[in-house]
C-alpha cells in the first residue's frame, strides 16, 4: 500500500533458552502523516517489541522476523544497520518510558540535544547549540538559553522528560514513537506533554505511534487505536469508535479495568480476570480465549479454541461474535450492576 508507514503481516519471534518467544504474532497496520495511532495492550503484548523492531533496535541474531515494515516505501526489516542509523533520530525518533535510558549524565542536556542535529544536518557547533535552546523553549523548559548548559541530573524528573522529547524532535523526524512517554510523570506534567506533543504534529506534520497500556491517554491523543493482546492486534478502529462501541471482549475489560474511562460507564472497576498468555506457548485459537467469558455464545461452528478469528482491514475485531452479538453483550457489560 502507499501509506507513509506500512507494516505487513509482521512476525517477530525471538529464541531465548526457554524457547521461542512469539513477540509478535501477525500484524498489519498503516499510518499516514499528521496522524497518531495509540497502540494500547498489557505489558507483554507485543507493542513495544513492534516499535523496536520499526527503528531496527532489536539484536538481529537473536530476533526471527518476517513480513514488511516500509517507511515511505523503503523495506526496514531488511535495512542494513547503516541505513538504519540515518534515519533514526532524522526520519523516526522514538521517546522512551525512561529519560534516563536515553539522557547520558556525563553531557550537558544542549549537547545531546545539539549533536544529533549536527551530525544529521551538518551544521556548525553554534548553529546546533542555538537550535538545542530553541528546542529546550519549544517543549516548554523556563530559560531555555541559560537552562540548555545544564547536566540532565540538574533537571526535575519532568524537565528531563521534556529534554528527552526536545532531543527526539530536534531534526522534526516525520515518525515519532512514544513508548509510555508519560507513565512516570504527575497527571499535571502528562497532560502538558500531552499538549506538547500535539502542537508538535501540528508544527512538524509528524506521524506519531503513541504505546500505552492505558486507554484513557489514548483518548487523549490518538485518532486511531490498536489493540494488541498476546503479540496479535485484535481491534482496531478511530478513537470514537473503538471507544464509544469496541467489538472485542478484551477491549471491553481494558476499558471496565480504566479508571479515567470507567467513571463514565461503569460505577465499579473490574480488572480483566485472568493473565496474559505465554509467548512461548501461546493459546491456540483466539488468544483470549482462556480469559474470555463469552467462548460459549460462540455459534456456526467456529471454535474459540480451535479456530484465530482474523482481525478485518479497516474497523474491526478479531472475534468470533457476530455483530449483533458484539453490541448487544458491549451494552450488558456496561450496564450498572
Ligand atoms: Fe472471546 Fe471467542 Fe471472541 Fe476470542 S473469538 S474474544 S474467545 S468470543
Ligand atoms: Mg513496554
């Protein structure tokens, strides 16, 4: 397809001495410039270990991939590293859950900011020093000019978050990733960089892939979802779709076990009974199907063990249900108890 980034029937699998860890199971998606997907799922689903195989920072030997990852065209599962390393921190940029993995405490915060620029746009030393400022004042650090010779351990923890954004975005990379970027932060800070991020597309026309495992940030910033469960996407649709009538019974327990979003369709909380499947031995069938509560209303022969319901293109859910079913049992669950 001609999408900016398409990732094609993605399989990525690792060997550890335990076995084969299936990450990544099968998966398809699209993003267009100027456009955030909000990829959603618990821990061990497969979000992360997609964005780290879309920059290439996966260790080769040990990972088994397959399918197509094209940016702008170009094939990435096959990319030499080199290749890789140019367009990292230039074309894609990624925010980690943890400045500290990406700030070294022994630069100043300008200079790591400044030396991607450099190296990528070939300017001069004062010319990136001058841009690490801009970019220090643009994600919202008070006196950026003075503050831009400072150690990362002379920043607060949300300063240092801001910093490490300021650094993914220095050369305006046209897709960013965002792994958890504000998970660690007050709900004031996560707001602000919320913002930030947005006015940020706006500026740059970044696509963005926002990796959260809580729905209520997706809300916020995302316009379309995928929801990831056990290495396989098994919903998918705009936010206000997937949020005001989600078809997959997993997204209705993320949705019943979120705080934020559960204020306004559920009076109590209820955590998705269960744990998420191995990866070394996944279920056969649908994923979920060990924790799912509706196995039984499955009709015309399909087996919720037996048979992988397929994830449709565009809006959809890999399950079984049929649609009427899909609303009728969304409404029961939502219904005050
Ligand atoms: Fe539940 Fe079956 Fe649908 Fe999977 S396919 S979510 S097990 S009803
Ligand atoms: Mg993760």
């Amino acid at each position: 397809s001609g999408a900016f980034l398409s990732v094609r029937d993605l399989y990525v699998h690792f060997d550890t001495e335990g076995g084969t860890v299936k990450a990544v199971d099968g998966l398809s998606f699209d993003l267009e410039r100027g456009r955030t997907l909000g990829i959603v799922g618990e821990s061990g689903s497969g979000k992360s270990v997609t964005n780290l195989s879309i920059l290439g920072l996966h260790n080769p030997k040990k990972t088994d991939i397959s399918g197509e990852i094209l940016l702008e065209g170009q094939e990435l599962t096959t990319a030499r590293e080199k290749t890789l390393e140019s367009l990292r921190g230039n074309k894609m940029a990624m925010i980690f859950q943890d400045p500290l993995t990406a700030l070294s405490p022994y630069y100043t915060v300008g200079r790591q900011i400044a030396e991607p620029y450099r190296k990528h746009m070939g300017v001069s030393k004062r010319e990136a020093h001058l841009r690490a400022a801009e970019m220090l004042d643009k994600v919202g650090i008070p006196n950026a000019k003075l503050r831009v010779d400072d150690y990362p351990h002379q920043f607060s923890g949300g300063m240092r978050q801001r910093a490490m954004i300021a650094m993914a975005l220095v050369c305006n990379p046209d897709l960013l990733i965002a792994d958890e970027p504000t998970t660690a932060l007050d709900v004031t800070v996560q707001a602000q960089i919320l913002d930030l991020l947005k006015d940020l597309q706006q500026e740059f026309g970044s696509a963005i892939i926002f990796i959260t495992h809580d729905l209520g940030v997706i809300a916020n910033v995302a316009d379309d979802i995928l929801v990831m469960y056990g290495g396989r996407a098994v919903e998918r649709g705009s936010v206000a779709e997937v949020l005001r009538a989600p078809q997959h019974p997993y997204t209705w327990g993320l949705l019943s076990s979120m705080p934020r979003l559960a204020g306004d369709v559920n009076e109590e909380l209820v955590p998705i009974k269960g744990t998420p499947p191995s990866l070394l031995a996944p279920p056969p069938g649908c994923p979920f199907h060990p924790r799912c509560e509706y196995v039984d209303e499955v009709a015309g022969g399909k087996s919720c063990s037996g048979d992988r319901p397929r994830l449709p293109e565009g809006r959809g859910a890999a399950c079984h249900l049929t649609g009427e079913q899909k609303k009728t049992f969304f409404i029961e669950q939502i219904k005050p108890r």
